[in-house]
C-alpha cells in the first residue's frame, strides 16, 4: 500500500537490497522477500528508470547462475531471487490508493520481458544440466510459470523458446511441473500461436502416453494428476488439438500457399500424399482414443488424486459424445471396458472412497451416452458373479432401472451407486 510513497527513497532501498542479498547475511525465504518487495516498489517508477536499477538489482544473480553451473544451491538461491522478482514487478498492476481513481491502461512494455529476454538461453542451459533434478526443475518452471503470468502477451516473442526449454526437459526425465507450466502457456498460446501450442501439447502428451503404455504402476502418482488436468483443460480449451486436419499446400508459380479455406478435419489419417498441383499434409495431433484408454487404466490406481482427474477428463470426455468425433470414437470403443472397469470397482474391487468418482462417470455416461449406456448394463449383468455373486439378478435389475430413471438428478444418482455398492460389499 505504500509503495507509491516510497518512490523518493527507491535508489537507496534497490542499493541497500543489493548490498544485503551480495552478502549473503540473510536467510534465502527472507532474501525472495526483499527482491519481491524492491519489485513492489520499482511499479511506480518510470520504466527507464525500472530497467537500469534491475541490471544492477540482477546481475551479481544472473553471473552467480552462469558460473556456478554445478552448485545445486547456488542455483536454487539465485533462480528463487529471480522469480520472486517477476511476482512483484508488474507495471500493468497499477498501485491505487483508496481515493484515486484508476488511470489509463499501460500499455509499455513489461520491463521483466527484457530481463527474461536476457536470461532465456541460460535457463535453457541450467535445465539441460539439472535435468533430471526434480527441486532445480520445479523452481525453474515456477519462475517460468510467474513469468507467464506477469507478461501475459509480452511472452509471446519467447514463446517458441520456451516451449522448446519444456520439451527439451521433459524428453530426458518427465517432471510434473513441466506439465503444470505447460497448462497455463497452452492456454494462452492456443489462440495466438496453435501451431506452437500443438507442438507442446503432443510432443508432451506423447510422452507420458509411452509411460503409461509401458507401465502406469511405475509412474510418478504427481505426474499422471497433471498429465490428466493438462489433457483435461486442452480438451475443454482446445479440442482441435485432439483431431487430424488436413492441410491444402497450393504451387503457385514456384510459391507454396497454404489454402486456409481448406483446412477441414480428418479423423482419419491418410497415410499418402496427393500431389496434383496442390500437396495434401496432415498436422499431428493426439489419439483421443488412447488418452482415453489411459484414463481408464489410471482408475484402478490407489491414488486418490490420480484417480480424481482421470475420472474428471473421463467425464469431460463422455459428456463431448454428440458433438466431438474423436470423443464419439473413444467412447464407443472402450465405453463397454469401461462401464464394466466402473461397476467391478463400485462391487469392492476399489476403496470405498472412490465410489463418488466411479458414480459420477456413470451419471455422466447415463446422460451423454444414453444411446448405448443401457445395453452395456444389460450386457455386464447378465453374468450373475458380475460385479460380485453377493448380489441377486433382481437386485442388480432394481439398480439398472434405478439410475436409469435418475440421469437428471446427480445427487440421487450417487445415493443410488452408494447404496449398491454397499449391498455389494456386504455391508
């Protein structure tokens, strides 16, 4: 709050700061306190004025980070300063007191733009030689994530840069931060940048789809909760990310154009290529499909939060059935799969405390998927030990028809496949 009045005395606090943090004498929660603080301050200066007192803020940090390369906690120290100070100083955050009215928008530059300009290739050099370090990572990724946030459209010129920074990380050891970042770029990239934004979202889906595939009880509880969120939110944002287009090249006079007109989607991938005066290419995208089957393996993990958002991008899934093809695909080739992977955990072979999650894939099932829902009960409890033989075919005949006749009302739903799965479990 008063950080205005303190704008005579910003040349002696910057200096006093600098001269504090050179030393070391202070503990490093209470070194990022002071460098968000100097932040604070710096918003009411001119920007001029910002940029030359942080080079001299900066710089002893940014010089320490390059040539203390293999010093793990010189390099927390120093990135954890830098990103205390893209929290703070955002000149777009405009100090008002209480009887002032707002002024115009600023519209210059974000000064931390310049500061992120300059140290970019460095931080893409700190993550290649800690790569494989979870602390260094995620402290890196939350400056970058702060940095997202502070400059909003100001990180576009870097945006390429950074992405390829996450890729690069991610290929050597999977960090779920790196996803955590990635949600918040992707979603601002998508509408200014979607060439960039599918690179990212693929180059990192595909990745973890190959530890899945391979093991999903190996991998990292932490990265397949982000994973989930991160398909999950690009699903809701960007759904075309999640289909095949193809691309119309024309040759005119020795120049290629790209026909945007003819940009149409394509859920199936013609392996070929048709060259008659124009070059038809396919753009990569992300099998929903096997995202989809990986959510259903992520069901029978004992973790709750893994389980918790695979079940949210299930639902996500299921309730795009009548308007997304690549949705309509998954659905009708796993839904079976899945119905049966949900009423075998509701019969016990899940805690209890993942009912609600598998009740609420089945109400969203029962009101999306209505077409096919009721024959895939029909078809599952036809086999009196399915999903226990503690439960009589009339019983399981009054629940089919009970939750049938509750698609509009969750609440009941739930109570439904609460009472079911305690009749089921004995209780």
């Amino acid at each position: 709050e008063c950080s205005i009045h303190l704008t005579p005395y910003c040349d002696s606090l910057v200096e006093t700061t600098r001269s504090l943090l050179d030393q070391g004498d202070i503990d490093g929660r209470d070194a990022q306190r002071a460098m968000e603080t100097v932040g604070f301050i710096l918003r009411a200066v001119p920007t001029p004025d910002i940029i030359s007192r942080i080079q001299i803020l900066l710089a002893p940090h940014v010089n320490a980070l390059n040539h203390k390369l293999n010093d793990k906690i010189s390099t927390l120290y120093n990135l954890s300063l830098i990103s205390s100070l893209f929290v703070s100083l955002d000149i777009h955050s405009q100090n008002i007191l209480e009887d002032e009215e707002p002024s115009i928008i600023n519209e210059e530059r974000q000064p931390m733009a310049l500061v992120l300009d300059e140290i970019l290739s460095l931080l893409h050099i700190v993550a290649l030689q800690w790569a494989r370090d979870e602390t260094i990572i995620h402290c890196l990724c939350g400056l970058l994530k702060r940095a997202v946030k502070t400059l909003l459209e100001d990180i576009f010129p870097y945006s390429e840069s950074i992405c390829q920074l996450l890729l690069d990380v991610f290929a050597v050891h999977p960090h779920s931060s790196v996803l955590e970042i990635s949600r918040s770029l992707l979603a601002l990239l998508t509408p200014h940048n979607s060439i960039l934004a599918r690179r990212l979202f693929i180059g990192l889906g595909k990745t973890c789809l190959e530890l899945i595939e391979m093991d999903i009880t190996r991998c990292d509880p932490s990265l397949l909760d982000n994973f989930f969120h991160f398909v999950s939110q690009t699903l809701r944002g960007a759904p075309q990310l999640f289909e095949c287009q193809q691309v119309v090249i024309t040759t005119v006079q020795g120049e290629m154009q790209v026909d945007q007109t003819a940009v149409k989607p394509q859920f199936q991938i013609d392996s070929g290529l048709t060259l008659n005066n124009t070059e038809q290419t396919q753009t990569p995208h992300l099998n929903l499909t096997i995202v989809f089957s990986a959510s259903l393996l992520a069901l029978t993990l004992p973790e709750v939060p893994v389980v918790r958002s695979s079940s949210s991008l299930i639902c996500d899934i299921a309730c795009r059935y009548s308007t997304h093809q690549s949705a309509a695909t998954a659905i009708s080739q796993y839904g079976l799969t899945l119905t049966r992977i949900l009423l075998q955990a509701i019969g016990g072979s899940v805690p209890r405390t993942h009912v609600d999650f598998c009740a609420d894939i089945l109400y969203t099932l029962c009101k999306h998927c209505f077409q096919l829902f009721p024959s895939w009960l029909e078809l599952l409890f036809q086999d009196s030990n399915f999903p226990t033989p503690s439960v009589s075919n009339e019983v399981k005949s009054t629940f089919r028809k009970l939750i049938l006749h509750e698609k509009m009302n969750k609440t009941m739903f739930r109570s439904k496949v609460s009472a079911f799965s305690s009749l089921c479990r004995g209780y």
